[in-house]
C-alpha cells in the first residue's frame, strides 16, 4: 500500500509539472486558446492586430515558400495562414525570422524551412514598432531584427501588418524606445560612443529587467542598444552610418524595403499605405 500511495503521488505531480510546462511554453510562444481569443477580441488593440494579419495572409500568400516575421502582430498572420492551408490545400513552406516564429509554425503544424535551402521568398509577412508615411520602418523592439531584415529582403514582397498604434507621420512620434542596433558584445561600449558621437542622441544597452541580471542577447548572441534620436533624419543615411560601424550587426531601420503596410483601427476598419 505504501508503495502504491507514493506511485500515485509520484504520477500526479508529474502530470502536474508537465501541464506547468506546457503552458509556460504555450504563453511563451503565443499560443491562444479559443476562449483566451475571444477575450482578447474585445480587446480592440488585439482585434486591431487580428485584422491586419488576416488581410494580408489573404491578399499575399500563395503557395510557395513565406518568411514569417516575429511579435504579437505575427502570432494572427500563422492563425490565418494554418486556417488557409487546411481549407484551401496551401502548400507553403514557412522560414522564420527567430526562436519564437519558429516555435509558432511548429505549434500550428506548418511546414518549417530555413534560408539554406529556401533562400528566394514569395513574401515575407513581419510586424513593426512604428512606420512613418513612407513606410520607412523601426524595428527590433523584440530583438529579431537581424533576422527579420534578411528575411525581409530574400522576400519578393515584404508585407508589414501592424495596430493603430504604430501608424505614424514621422518615426518617433510614437515609438519612443528608440532604433535597436544589435552589437557583439565586446564592442558594444564603443559603438554607442561612435554613435553618439556621429549622429548625437543618447544610446542604452538594453537590460533583461528582473527575469535575468545583466544585458539582453539575441538570438544571435549579440547584445542590443538602443539609439533615441532627435528630430526627423535622412534615414537611409543613418541607416548606411550605423552599419559602418565597426562592431555593429545589423540595426533595426527598414529603409526602402516595405511595399505595402496593414494597419488594423479601433473602429474595425484596416487603413492600407503603399509606396
């Protein structure tokens, strides 16, 4: 009897640990249950992101091979794009852009590629922190931007679906956390001095927060730092002073590179900007 108390024991608390598990992996990746979607529908934030996704995976995918981008925004694009190709027969092969886009196609069951043997894109479909009215683009609020940029221009057609919020008229209107710059860690120090120096601002390296002592790294490896700027730039030609930095990897300003822009709105609308 003992043996059999201490078995049963034993099998509830691991099926108890595995169902922790599981949902810290499915909140960590995205995952939404359907009565955790119909909350978040009356969310108009959340129903906002939910109608630019859906209308761009219905206007741009075909069958072929997709970048698919990282962010909240994203999460809506893989819902509509596993929906499509379970009622409609899709063959599509999905390259993610990081860790948790990967996990999102793995989770909706989607076919998962990668660049070296997909290295030519229909459309990449990505999100953004903020887009000006040239749909010049900042990026890299999650981290992914190195990525998501070599997604983006493997892509014949780089699609950006995003909320309300992130529709502006100049870049920093509303995104105040300022441009990401991924770095290797070791140069870090110089280059936000390099770039104060040439382009004035103030740049910060970005810190975990109190889920992790020390800096964030990119799925990369890298650290990041962000760059607040002042006032409306030349962006392309930041853009070109950032990346001859010594040390710097990529920075999260998409100049020239998107072609059409979702905006989900608060009134249930989507507002579209082409360029």
């Amino acid at each position: 009897m003992f043996w059999l108390n201490t078995s049963i024991k034993f099998l509830y608390g691991y099926r108890s640990y595995r169902c922790c598990l599981t949902l810290a992996f499915n909140r960590a990746i995205g995952y939404r249950s359907s009565r955790t979607t119909d909350v978040k529908m009356n969310d108009p934030v959340e129903n906002a992101k939910r109608l630019a996704a859906f209308k761009a995976v219905d206007n741009h995918v075909v069958d072929g091979v997709i970048g698919i981008g990282s962010g909240s925004t994203v999460v809506y694009a893989v819902e509509r794009l596993a929906q499509r190709v379970k009622d409609e027969g899709l063959e599509v092969i999905c390259v993610p852009s990081s860790f948790q886009a990967k996990q999102l196609i793995i989770q909706y069951g989607l076919k998962l590629g990668d660049l070296e043997m997909n290295p030519e894109l229909k459309v990449t479909i990505d999100g953004a922190d903020e887009s000006d009215t040239m749909l010049t683009l900042i990026k890299g609020g999650g981290g992914c931007l190195t990525q998501e940029k070599i997604l983006a221009s493997c892509a014949e057609e780089f699609i950006v679906i995003a909320d309300y919020r992130k529709a502006s008229t100049n870049l920093g209107e509303q995104w105040r956390k300022g441009i990401p710059i991924e770095v290797i860690p070791g140069a870090y120090r110089v280059v936000y001095q390099k770039i104060e120096k040439l382009l004035g601002g103030k740049s910060e390296l970005r810190m975990s927060g109190s889920s992790k002592a020390g800096p964030v790294v990119t799925d990369n490896g890298n650290f990041l730092l962000d760059w607040n700027f002042e006032g409306v730039k030349d962006w392309k030609h930041v853009e070109n002073c950032l990346n001859m930095i010594p040390g710097v990897v990529e920075n999260g300003l998409f100049v020239g590179m998107a072609r059409k822009a979702y905006f989900g709105m608060s009134d249930g609308t989507v507002m579209e900007r082409n360029v």
